[in-house]
C-alpha cells in the first residue's frame, strides 16, 4: 500500500468521523431535551446522569477521532511531501 493510498483513507476517515462528530455534538447541544427522551426509552438513567454520560462519550469520541484520525493523516500528508520532493 502506497502512502497516496494511505492518506487517502485516513483523509475519508477523519472527514466521515468528524461529520459524526459534529452531528452527534449539534444533536446533543441543540435538542438535549428530545435526545433524552429517546435514550431514555433504552436506558434508564437521571437526566443529570445521561448528561455526564454524553459528555464522557462526546469526549472520548473526540480524542479518539483526533488521535487515530487527524494525526495520521497530518503525518501521512508531512511524509507524501517529503517523499514527492525528495523524488
């Protein structure tokens, strides 16, 4: 596998990963209320718990994307130049 390739993938990954992100953030700040009211049919936790919950989930999530998406392809991306222009 080359390093176009590579980049290429992680590239997909990170905008997919963080259009789940974004979303799942907008939801989550915007509609707290009716998110709730769905989970709630599954789980059956305080409001104050959910809350704490989301937030851990919203923030891993967040270190996850950043670490195994963003920071691969930003190597990815350094290296494929100082490969191109080496040769």
């Amino acid at each position: 596998m080359d390093i176009r390739t590579l980049r290429s993938f992680f590239m997909w990954c990170t905008i997919l990963d963080g259009a789940i992100l974004l979303v799942w953030t907008l939801v989550w700040t915007l509609a707290p209320d009716w998110l709730y009211g769905v989970q709630r049919w599954w789980f059956p936790l305080s409001k104050e718990a959910y809350m704490a919950v989301m937030y851990g989930f919203v923030g891993l999530f967040k270190i996850l994307f950043l670490t195994f998406n963003v920071v691969p392809f930003i190597a990815l991306a350094i290296v494929g130049r100082r490969v191109k222009a080496e040769g």
